[in-house]
RNA sequence: GCGGGUGUAGCUCAAUGGUAGAGCCAUAGCCUUCCAAGCUAAAGACGAGGGUUCGAUUCCCUUCACCCGCUCCA
C-alpha cells in the first residue's frame, strides 16, 4: 500500500485534514475530520473501557502477579512549571545546538568536546606548508583522544605515523567554553570556521501565566500527560481507598515542539497520549513490568494489529534511561517507514522509584548506580522539590515504601494511524457486467469503525424509503448509523466499504412482504436476510458489544 | 533548522505575460429492484505576500506547506 493514497482517502472522506489548510497549513498539526473523530474516540475509548472500566480489581487477571485496581485522572496542560525541573524536561528540553555551515550537521552545543592543536599543513607534492593551531572538535565518545587525533590527522593531512609531530596543548574541554568559533574545526568539517553560535532549542511549547505575565510567569503547556499523575499520587491515595500494587490511567493532549514533524500524523506537535502509571512494591516491578509489557502487546492484536508489521522490542541495556531497569517498545511497521524500519506505538517503561522521589526530593542524576539530587554550584539542590511525602505506608505489612512505577505509554494518534494503516485493503468485486472492479475498503475491528452499520433503502419507491428510515431511527438509539438513499445500491455499497463500515442493511421488496432486510458483511460481500425486528440483537451479536 | 525537489478544482492532469480547460469524485434532480450504470443541471483552482509590468498563474524576491536526505527522536 502506498501511503499517498491513505493520505488522499483520510482527506478525501473526512478523516483527517491539516490543520489551517487554507492558510496554507501548519507543519506538524493535523485535524481530524467528521469519522476520523469517531475512528479515534472508538480507539480510546476501547483503550479505556479495557484498560479500567472493564478491570475487575477482583480477580487475578492472566500473568498478573495478583490482583490490581485501577482508576483515572484528567489533569490539566498548564502545571506549576516547577513539575517540569524535577521531571528533568526543562534541562532535557532545553538544547543548545551548533550548525556546521560545511558538513550541514547539527550537533548539541554541549556535547562538541576538543582540544588546541598546533600542526603543519600538508602543502602540495608532500611538501611542508603552513603552521597552524586549530581547536579540533569530536562528539563526546569513549576514547576522545583517539578520535581527535585522527580528525587533526586528516585536518593537516598528515599519516598516522606522523601523530607525534602534533603539538596538543591544554585539556579536552567542550566548545561551550570558547567565545569565538573562527578557529574551532567542526567534528565533520574540512575546513575551519564552519560552526554557527549556538542557538536554542525549545522543545517544550512556552506561555504565559496572567495576562501581564513576564518571563517570571513563564509555564509550558506539558510534553507527557504522565507527570499529572505523579503529582496528584498522593492525592488519589488520600481520597480513594485504593492500595497498592494500582494503576492510574488518563488520556490526554500533549505537545512537542519537535524539529521534524513528518510522516503524517506519526510525528506531531500537538498529540494525544493515553497512559497509565502503575504503582506497585519494589520486590514485585520487575514482574509487574512484564506483565504490563504482555498485556499492551496482545491488546494491540486482539485490536486488529496482528501479524509481521507488529512486534515487541525489548530495549539493549545501553539503551535504557539511567533510571529504568527495563523498556520495551511496541512497533508497528508503518508503510511510510524505509523497509525493515518500525515505528513506536507505546513504549512500557520500568522507571522505578525516579518520579516520586523527583517531585519529593529535586531533580535527579545518576551517580554510579544511585540516584541522587543534581547540585547547583552552591551546593544546592539544583530545581528543588515539593518536599512533600510521596512513599506509602502499608497497613498490611507495616512496611513504609516509595513505589515503583510501570508506565505504559501509548500515542492516541499513532495507534489511530496504524488501525487506518492496517486496515486498508484492495480486492476486486465484479461490477453488475460481472467484470471485477477494483475495490478499496477498510477492515476495521467494528469496535474502532466509526460507522457500524448503514441503511439504504434499495429504491425510493414502493415505501422502502419509511421502512429504511424507521430501522436507521431504531439503531440510531444505540450506535453509530448512516442512511444513504442516493444513487445506485452498488455506489453506496462501496462508499460504505471506503470507510470501513462493517455492516450494510438494505430494505428491498421482500421487507414489504415479509418483513426482513438483507445484511451484507463488509469483508465477504455476503448478504443475509434477516428480520427487521431481530436486527438490532443480530447487529449486536456481531459488532460482540 | 540545513540541502535538494514539488505546489493549477476534493483527486489526476492541461494550457497561457492578456477572460485558466478536461476527466473522475462530490452536489441537486430524473431514471433505476443488490455491488462505483445512464441523462440533465449547477458548482468548483493558479499555496500566500511583495516586486517588475499597462497587465503576472507565467518573470524575480520572500514566505508557507508537502516529499526526499541530514539533524532530532525524552
């Protein structure tokens, strides 16, 4: 499937348009259309109804270590910016970065290390040609030496036998340090001068509080709806009566300022996340993790994702964050991808205790395998906590404990997209000439399809019409229903098909008589008659609700 | 944010320094008894801003969006 033409079918049936189109658009925005808002709101509300309504905190579900409650939370886009220091988002969203005008790359300001080097310059013909010193670049790596001296090798077009006649003066030290770039030889460059000033990232959305508010009044509108629910734990202990191991879940609007919005829908600005923060003993995350892992994978099956272009890639350990003790990432195989690549729906993270202790104690950094509150130069915690009691005491055990967190982190719009992606479908039917024509047709899940079923009247004669209109009025009590009485049955057959409407019901001649309608399957193009007064119970039967 | 490419109707494609054409789709009506049929009607576009020009969709500049490659990817 090519996925221009996905494209044009979500525009050209009303499921997804770019936002501000006719102001030329907005990079990284997109708009869903009069089904798009149904398709997505099936999708998370199947996310919801499965993940809490439906949880019976009762039993102990399949893989599950025991059992578990869960609840929800709606919190707000704006938080005290403070909540954004101790996440460690306004240090991680903040980069400083240098273009080299050369190479056409684009490095973290911090992270471009070098050192002073004085060398000759190869001249023609070997000969030896001008002194120079030059400040020669590298990322940071293992061995920075060794990587810098062979950028100083290439630099002055020297052999490596020659390393010893380069006069390296001072410590390796980042480029942040130096005022002027004139001399500075960027890490991929030839020539030297190639670096700009850095300039600022910001890939947190900025506003401002109050309507005189300055820089003081200052907050962003939130990158994860995850940290809503650290900050409202206590909270949720204090007024529900729910006990660890519980799960917290909300769906909600985030937004990123990314670099790079592309691949359609895939990389937004503004998006929607559906997660759950998962509290539970220390001595019992690891299992917790995996369950968690599990659950999400299969959910994502039984919802129609089956097959090669799903998979579960648990995280290297080089790949970890400092503070997990494992990550699994669930992929989907997007057809915008280059082949072989897989794009992420949902990332399940083990993040242990970092969020809690953050919002109790400041923001943390790795020091050899503990965490510990970053300093400021004066010693001081560097963005401070709320000092607030964030462990729980459990009345059972009488054992007091700072919670573990599994999160499962699921992108509303991304598992949108992969359902429009997978359920795009091409097969021929035969035309009335009997000669096979094409056709297109989305096979969702009937959970997630935004219309379940369509009424047509199969000519407007005869009272087909008022038959078709009382059984739409009917079902339209209980789920999302067209009626279509235009043109030829055939046309609003496969217009019905483009939209992923499983069921079709027409009313012809025999209803009349006899009372009963055709059911067409959307998949088989199968009908079946059945009676107009069982239709509602057949239809649920089906659509298994 | 950088480099390259592309912007004409919802879609596919024309033509033009002087009133921008067509097919499909969609709309209304007629006709039609089961898988995109037919007839009729009406509607619909030069991505945006600026400049040159008597006149710009066409030439120039800027900008926006999309595609590809970098970069980024908590």
């Amino acid at each position: 499937m090519e996925m221009d033409q996905l494209v044009a079918l979500c525009k050209r049936r009303g499921f997804l348009f770019q936002s501000s189109e006719i102001y030329g658009g907005l990079n990284g925005f997109w708009d869903y259309g009069p089904l798009g808002v149904l398709l997505k709101k099936n999708v998370k509300d199947a996310w919801w109804n499965d993940m809490v309504m439906s949880h019976n905190e009762m039993i102990v579900p399949k893989g599950a270590p025991q059992t578990y409650e869960m609840t929800g939370l709606d919190c707000t886009i704006i938080m005290h910016p403070q909540v954004w220091k101790c996440s460690g988002h306004y240090d991680l969203f903040h980069d400083y970065m240098v273009d080299c005008r050369e190479s056409k790359k684009r490095y973290r300001y911090d992270h471009v290390r070098g050192r002073w080097v004085t060398g000759t310059k190869r001249g023609e013909g070997g000969a030896p040609g001008q002194q120079m010193r030059v400040f020669v670049t590298t990322m940071e790596t293992e061995n920075t030496q060794t990587a810098l001296d062979e950028v100083a090798l290439k630099f002055f077009g020297l052999r490596k036998k020659d390393v010893e006649t380069l006069q390296w003066e001072g410590d390796i030290f980042p480029i942040s340090r130096l005022d002027d770039f004139s001399d500075v030889l960027g890490p991929d460059a030839k020539h030297v001068g190639t670096l700009t000033a850095p300039r600022e990232f910001n890939l947190m959305f900025k506003t401002v509080i109050g309507a005189l508010g300055g820089e003081d009044d200052a907050s962003f509108l939130r990158p994860e709806t995850a940290q809503g629910i650290f900050v409202n734990f206590k909270n949720v202990c204090d007024s529900t009566r729910v006990r660890v191991p519980f799960g917290i879940a909300q769906v909600g609007k985030s937004f990123r300022n990314e670099i790079t919005p592309r691949n359609f829908t895939f990389r937004s600005r503004e998006f929607e996340q559906m997660e759950i923060e998962f509290f539970c003993h220390p001595s019992q995350s690891a299992e917790w993790y995996r369950y968690w892992r599990d659950r999400r994978f299969s959910w994502y099956t039984e919802m129609g994702l089956a097959g090669e272009r799903l998979r579960l890639r648990e995280h290297d350990a080089d790949e970890l964050s400092h503070y997990s003790c494992g990550t699994a990432d669930i992929e989907y195989q997007f057809p915008f991808l280059p082949p072989g690549e897989f794009g992420e729906l949902e990332g399940i993270a083990h993040r242990g205790d970092f969020d809690l202790r953050s919002h109790m104690e400041g923001k943390l950094v790795k020091d050899g395998n503990t965490l510990v509150v970053e300093k400021n130069e004066h010693g001081q915690p560097k963005h401070r906590g709320s000092g607030k009691d964030l462990t729980y005491y459990d009345d059972l055990t009488k054992e007091r404990f700072t919670p573990h967190v599994i999160e499962p982190s699921a992108g509303a719009d991304r598992a949108t997209l992969a359902f429009l992606c997978e359920s795009y479908n091409v097969d021929t039917a035969p035309d009335e000439n009997g000669k096979p024509q094409e056709r297109v047709f989305l096979k969702f899940n009937p959970r997630i399809a935004p219309i379940k079923a369509a009424v047509f009247p199969l000519v407007k004669k005869d009272g087909m019409p008022e038959i078709a209109a009382e059984i739409y009025g009917e079902l339209k009590k209980s789920m999302s229903v067209f009626f279509d009485d235009k043109g030829a049955v055939g046309r609003r057959y496969r217009r019905q098909d483009e939209i992923g409407t499983p069921y079709c019901i027409t009313v012809d001649g025999q209803t009349v008589q006899d009372g009963t309608v055709t059911l067409r399957d959307r998949d088989t193009l199968k009908q079946e008659r059945v009676k107009k007064d069982e239709l509602l119970a057949e239809l649920n039967g089906r659509l298994g609700r």
